[in-house]
C-alpha cells in the first residue's frame, strides 16, 4: 500500500487495497468508487465515495454510537 500520496488526515491511504466485487466477479478499486443515491429524507440525488462510507462505517463500529450491522 502506497501511502505517500495521500494527506496525513485522507482516509483513502486505508482503503488503498480495499476491492468492491459484484455477483459477475467485476471487481473495482474502492478509491476509485462513488455511490450514487436519493437520499429519502431530502429526495435530493447524492454522491459519496465509497471510502468515505467504510470510515463511517469503522467510526461508527468502534464508538458503538449505533447498531452496526
């Protein structure tokens, strides 16, 4: 893992390895993923990348602030 092209605080140097896989065995980097969505509280079309989602995810995980699941 190459770490030194990131910042000191940019999440991505930890999911620098991280692989997203679908049912046909396409396999995508997570750095370079986006999730594209509607968010149901706003209606409004939202994007975020995937490797932000895996930090909240982590963040939420440890802190046990919400159910994890």
């Amino acid at each position: 893992m190459d770490v030194l092209g990131y910042s000191s605080h940019d999440w991505r140097k930890h999911t620098d390895d991280a692989t997203v896989t679908d049912d046909n065995s396409a396999t995508l980097k997570v750095n370079d993923c986006k999730v594209k969505f509607t968010n149901p509280r706003s209606l409004k079309s939202e994007e975020v990348d995937l490797s932000r989602l895996i930090r909240v995810f982590v963040n939420n995980h440890e802190s046990h602030k919400r159910s994890v699941k």
